[in-house]
C-alpha cells in the first residue's frame, strides 16, 4: 500500500536526476511549507471562536443596556 503525504519528502541534491539546467543545491520551492501545522491551524480557530464568543456577548450587554442608558437619560 502507498502511503500519502500531504508534504513531499525533501529531495537531495543526489537524488535529483542529471541536468546542466539544475544547480548543486536545488532550493526546494513547495507551496506546502507555507501552510501552517495542523495545531496552527487548530490554535487559530480556537482564538477566532473565543473572539467571536466574546464579541457576541458584548453585542447582547450593549443592546440590553442601551435603551435602559436612554430611559435614564430622559
């Protein structure tokens, strides 16, 4: 069975195949390096749902405590 990996093992210099157009040290170039870990990832929306929690709850004690500040007020 084939395993895949969502990030290629790195490829030596040695293990590339013959090429004038190639250098000594091939800079491995992958998009996938870009992409955070999983736990990143998983660190990230946790924070984004806290703040959302957050936010919601301000939005209820304002919108609860607004018209009670204007009849105050009046």
């Amino acid at each position: 069975m084939t395993y895949i990996y969502a990030k290629p093992a790195r490829q030596d210099a040695e293990s590339l195949p013959a090429n004038d157009n190639n250098h000594a040290t091939r800079a491995d170039l992958s998009f996938l390096d870009v992409i955070n870990d999983e736990d990143e990832v998983a660190d990230i929306a946790r924070r984004a749902e806290r703040l959302g929690h957050v936010t919601l709850i301000a939005m209820a004690i304002g919108l609860a405590a607004l018209p009670v500040l204007c009849l105050m007020l009046v």
